[in-house]
C-alpha cells in the first residue's frame, strides 16, 4: 500500500479520487519544474558572476574604450 504524507497525515494513494489524484500530479509536476528552474537559475548566476569578475579585471587593468561620438546624420533636400 503507496502512502502519501502531508503535514504529518497520511493518505492512501489507492484510495484517492481521480481529482485528488490530478491534483497531486500537477503538484509532482509544479515542484519537478520549480526544481528545474532553480537548477537554471544556479547556472545563469554562476554565468553571470563569472562575466561581471571578467569586467572588473578589464576595468582594473585599465581597458575601457572611450565610445565615440556617433556620427551626425545629414538630410539633403532637394529643391524643386
């Protein structure tokens, strides 16, 4: 006999209604994404952690690049 437990209760799972049963699936699947979404999060901070050391060693060693003035755009108009 599968037993599930919530807060200290436990429930047979055999003897679950159909929509009880949905609604524990669509839990499983809720925490599997939310377990995913953590696992990308950890990723991306460890990226961009690993970006913002790189700019700051370019910035310390005096790397920065002065931007350029954009270019002026000129219109002609032709007279008639």
């Amino acid at each position: 006999m599968a037993k599930l437990t919530i807060n200290g209760k436990d429930y047979d799972l055999d003897g679950l209604s159909e929509n009880a049963k949905a609604q524990l699936a669509s839990l499983q699947f809720a925490d599997a994404e939310i377990q995913r979404l953590n696992a990308q999060l950890a990723v991306f901070n460890t990226a961009r952690n690993a970006y913002l050391k790189g700019l700051l060693a370019d910035l310390e060693q005096g790397e920065v690049v002065k931007p350029k003035k954009p270019a002026r755009a000129s219109a002609k108009v032709k007279k008639q």
